[in-house]
C-alpha cells in the first residue's frame, strides 16, 4: 500500500518536473498543511506562515527540476522548508540588531484565541527557547521523517542526529511547562 | 494538639492553597514533555493560517516573481564588480603616476634652463 502511494508520489513529482501545472497544484495541495504546520513549528508566528509556506513552495517549484531521485521528494521538500525558515529566523535576527526597535520585528504575541489550549501555548513557549537547528529537528521528527533522512538533510551522521535529538528533547522538556 | 503542631498544620493547609487545581496532572504532564496531541494541535494551527486559494497563489507568484539569481550568477557578479575595482585602482594609479612625471619633469626642465642660464651668463 505505502509502495503505490509512493509511486504515485514518484509520478507526480516527475509529471510537476516536466511542468505540468496540475501536477504542480497537486504537490502544493497535499503538502500545504504540513509545511504550514512545519513553518509554525519553527518560528512560532502565525503571521509568518502564510508567507514563508508560499516561498517554500515557489522555491519547490523552480528547483524540481533539479531534484534527482523523485522518490526522495518529501525529505527534499522539508529540507527546502527548514533552510527557509532559518534563513528568515536568521534575517529577523540581523534586522534585529541593526534596527533594534523597528516595530515590526518586536516579538509580536500570538492575538487571543490562535492558541487554544494550555499544552500548545506551552509547547510553544518551549519552542520558542530553543535554538532554530534544534526546532528544525524536533519539527522534523514530529513529521516522520527518519533519522537517516535529517543526517542527510544535515550533512551529518545517524548518531550525530540521534545525540543532537536527545539533547534538543531534554531541553524542549526543560522548558514545557504547562501552566 | 501541641501549639507548635497547629502552626505546621496551618503552614502546610497555606501552602497546599497554593497550588492550583489540576496540579498533579500538570507535574506529569511537565515531566513527560508534549504530547503528540500536542504537537498535531500545533501543526493544525499552523495549517490553518493558510488563506483558501493558497495553492492557485503560489503558482501565480512562481510565475510573476522573477528568480532568485543563482550562485553562479552572485559569483559572476563578485568577479565583475572585483575586476571593476581592480582596473579603476589601476587606471587612477597610472593617471597619477602621469601625471606625477609631468610635474617633475617640467620641474627638472625649469632646473635646466635655470642652470644654462647661469651657465650662459658672464
């Protein structure tokens, strides 16, 4: 079962890389929700996802073409989706310095209502504790991909992941605390 | 009831009035770190942040949005604007040094005539 679907994903990747439009609206279609919910994980402003999903998704499709193995899509697209979203952590932190008390890169809460339970707001607030990287790992476990996968999405071992993730756990754990 | 043991018992009375109801629930809920419920209930408020239409927005704007110029592209632009400084250090290098040596030699020509008029004179 997951072969055919893997398949099927195979096919619609390869039938996007050749340009076919409907193909590409289907690849954003079924994966929107989840790149949206990986984009809040790593920044934890819902004001950004819109806008950083949609350069995910730009960016998905001027570079498919040049993805080799299109089996290899989702671990591909969720690597575009998290060097998307450090490159704007990084960039607001730069703006940060340089205009220190620009309104729009103050630390805007999330308006009343966005979060709706005490566990989210304290996993949030964990997130939110932690170093970019380590979000990025968490979010991406959280989105089944294996460890072998983020080695390759890192460039670094399978142990290096595992201790980084041990590590990135202890400290979510350290901050989550509902209240 | 010893006076000294009312007074624990009402320090402790106070301080269990202290914690909130739920507590214990919360202690484990702290110690176990977030759920996988609460990661899909993060994701789910992630997903609904994206306006209806995200998909037909996104295919429009690839198509709008001119792309980001490539590394080939920012290094060719290093190397151009690299080679520019490089030949106006140059040229200005050169034009100063010309300069220079005009100066020095109508310096020395001065010099000359000035000498050969010594020389000339009786």
């Amino acid at each position: 079962m997951e072969s055919t679907s893997s398949t099927a994903l195979a096919d619609l990747v390869r039938r996007a890389q050749q340009g076919e439009e409907s193909a590409q609206r289907e690849l954003i279609v079924s994966y929107q929700h989840r790149v949206a919910g990986f984009v809040y994980a790593m920044t934890g402003r819902s004001d950004y996802v819109e806008d950083l999903s949609q350069q995910v998704f730009i960016k998905m499709i001027r570079a498919l073409d040049r993805l080799q193995a299109p089996a290899q899509f989702e671990s591909w697209l969720f690597r575009l989706a998290r060097n998307t979203c450090i490159d704007q952590l990084r960039r607001q932190k730069l703006r940060r310095i340089f205009l220190p008390f620009g309104e729009e890169h103050e630390n805007i809460p999330e308006p009343p209502g966005a979060v709706d339970s005490e566990e989210l707001d304290a996993l949030r607030h964990a997130l939110a504790q932690l170093r970019p990287q380590d979000r990025a790992l968490l979010a991406l476990v959280q989105e089944g991909r294996s460890h072998a996968e983020i080695a390759e999405t890192l460039g670094t071992s399978v142990a290096a992941v595992k201790a980084r993730l041990h590590r990135a756990r202890e400290h979510l754990r350290e901050h989550y605390t509902p209240i | 009831m010893k006076p000294e043991d009312k007074a624990w018992q009402s320090l402790q009375q106070h301080a269990a009035a202290q914690l909130r109801s739920g507590f214990a629930a919360r202690v484990v809920r702290a110690a176990n770190g977030p759920t996988d419920a609460s990661w899909q209930s993060l994701r789910a408020v992630g997903a609904a942040q994206l306006r209806p239409g995200f998909a037909a927005r996104v295919l429009s704007a690839a198509r709008r949005i001119p792309g980001a110029p490539s590394l080939l592209d920012q290094l060719g632009l290093c190397v151009g604007t690299a080679v520019l400084c490089i030949v106006g250090t140059l040229f200005f290098h050169s034009r100063s040094l010309e300069i220079e040596n005009e100066r020095n030699l109508a310096t020395w020509q001065r010099i000359a005539m000035v000498v050969q008029d010594a020389d000339n004179a009786p």
